[in-house]
C-alpha cells in the first residue's frame, strides 16, 4: 500500500515527465548479506509498473561503516564517494532523467551521495522519491 500511495503521489500533476528511468538506492553490501533484499528494491520496483519507466543499473557502493550510531557530519564524510558507475554503467544513464527511489532519508547523505554519482556519470536530470523521513 505504501508504495501504491508514493507512486500515485508522484504521478500527480505530471511529475516525472522527462523522466527516462530509475535506479533503488543500493544497500551497503553488509546489510544485504544479513538482512537480503533491500527495502528501496522492494518499493521501487512495486512503483515501477506504475511509472512505465526502465530501470537503469545503480550505482556501485563502497562498503562504509554502518551510519546507524554516526551523526550528521560523520555520515556525510562516511558516505562521500561511496556511490559510482564504472564507464560501462554510466553509458546507460548517459544524457538521461533518473528517478532515484529510497526508502528512508535520515539526513540526506545517502541520497546526496547517490545524486553525485549520477551527475558524475553525466545524467541529464535526478530527482528522488523517499518514502519516509525519520524525525
């Protein structure tokens, strides 16, 4: 139901025209190991059928230190660079609108740092969807 709602709300008043495609946030590879398919996955690909877009490959994560005890600063400099395309990956986004889909923005420094690496690799535009803000 969460993910019908966010899509119905993105889809309103033409928000993602001149968006080509979408990538999920991608889970530090820890977590995945521990806990499986990540919850921006999930979400992401219940909206999609909704937003008749492609998904284009995410970006590539470094494995951080868990951001759970860290607070804002320490968060930003534990994720800087931790999100890239190799120039094979970046092909795909090359020039194009990327809806980047989270399932929750805490301080932002994940989505900011997702966001870079796609205008690193040249995407023409980013815009995010996040599900839930922690308070």
């Amino acid at each position: 139901r969460l993910a019908a709602w966010t899509a119905e709300r993105a889809l309103a008043d033409d928000w993602l025209a001149g968006i080509d495609g979408w990538v999920a946030v991608p889970r530090d590879p820890w977590r995945l190991f521990a806990r499986g398919v990540p919850l921006a996955e999930h979400l992401a690909r219940e909206m999609a059928p909704a937003f008749r877009i492609r998904r284009f490959p995410p970006p590539r994560r470094r494995l951080r230190r868990p951001q759970t005890a860290l607070g804002k600063k320490e968060r930003e400099r534990n994720l800087l660079g931790a999100f890239s395309y190799t120039p094979r990956r970046a092909l795909r986004v090359l020039g194009k609108g990327v809806l980047v889909i989270d399932d929750v923005l805490t301080t932002g420094a994940t989505l900011r740092d997702c966001v870079r690496a796609l205008r690193a690799a040249r995407a023409r535009e980013v815009r995010c969807i996040v599900v839930t803000a922690a308070p």
